[in-house]
C-alpha cells in the first residue's frame, strides 16, 4: 500500500515524565506521541506539549491503580499474564523500592500459571490466594495454592479481602491477576470502571 512507516522512539525531553512508568508504559506512550506529532505536523490535530504531557496522567481504572484505605497502600492491577506479571512487578519496584509488598491474586485457568507463579514466589514473600465468586474459569483457591505450592487461601472473597487489611505487616497490598478479580475487589473498595 505504499504506506510510510513511522517508529516511536522515547522521547528524552519526556523523561521526567517517564521516570514514573515502566517499559511498557513508556513503549504505549511513545506510540502516542509518535501519532499525535505526525498529525500535528500533517495539521491535522492541534497538539502542544502541554496537552501531550498531560495525557501521561490519564490512568485506566484497575491498571497500576494505587489509593490509600486504612493506612496501606492498595494497588490494583489487571496483569493476566506473564508479560503483565514483568511489567508490574517492574512498576512496583520502581516506586515502592523500600516498602513491604504482599500479592492477592488469583488466576483463570487458561493462563500459564506455573510460569507466572514463579515470578510471584521469586518477587514476593507475603502471597494470598482469593475466589473469584461464581466465576468457574477462576481457580479454586486451594487448587491454585496447591499447583504452586504457596499462598495462603481465602474461600470468601470479602472475608479474605478484610483479613489481609486487618492482618498483613505490609505497607502496600498488591491485588492482581485476572480482570474478573479485580472487577470484585474494585467493588469491595468502591471503586468502579
């Protein structure tokens, strides 16, 4: 098709701005820029670099969503996956390096949970294992903890979501692994996409 062939590259000037992000975010951010200064150039948007640098604080409900509730840090994430494991792994570390970290997640059963395990027991010491309510994609939490030979287990949602506020030294308590468990516990901290 004869069509030009345009590669993002990071921009060093949105630095400060990439010092927050992981690869990946910087990756996807860099592929917007990429679009929106070339239809700037061809006149078709009107982009200045306020507007550019401001879209970097747009944040997707439950991707690296952090807040505060009850003194801990709660992060929420989607990663489903073993790159979206790396990468949030990556996140957590480039801005919680000092704090302690535990891991609530579960996982469907169609993923590669043996490799995504391993970087969870490799990264993490405090892991906990909850139900996805009436999802049978989700794995049976004890199924899960005995697949990879770790985690504590919960068999009610809300009661394990309460007992690791109530009962974990961390400071900040990472939920993540499917898109189903988030969506519950975004609804047991009222937050909602």
């Amino acid at each position: 098709k004869k069509a030009p062939l345009f590669f993002a590259t990071p921009s060093l000037a949105m630095q400060p701005i990439f010092d927050k992000m992981n690869s990946a975010e910087i990756e996807n951010f860099s592929i917007v820029l990429k679009v929106l200064n070339t239809l700037n150039e061809l006149s078709l948007v009107a982009f200045n670099e306020t507007k550019i640098a401001s879209l970097a604080t747009l944040k997707l409900p439950g991707r690296y969503e952090s807040f505060l509730f009850k003194k801990k840090i709660i992060f929420l994430d989607v990663a489903h996956n073993h790159i979206s494991y790396l990468r949030l792994i990556e996140k957590i570390k480039k801005i919680y390096p000092s704090q302690k970290i535990a891991i609530a997640f579960n996982s469907s059963r169609d993923k590669d949970i043996k490799k995504m395990g391993e970087l969870i027991k490799q990264n993490f010491n405090e892991i906990y294992i909850l139900p996805v309510p009436g999802n049978n994609r989700i794995f049976n939490p004890v199924e899960l903890s005995e697949i990879l030979n770790t985690g504590k287990t919960f068999s009610e949602l809300k009661i394990g979501i309460e007992s690791i506020l109530k009962n974990s030294p961390a400071e900040v308590i990472i939920f993540t692994g499917s898109f189903y468990l988030i969506g519950e516990v975004g609804r047991f901290f009222n937050r909602h996409a």
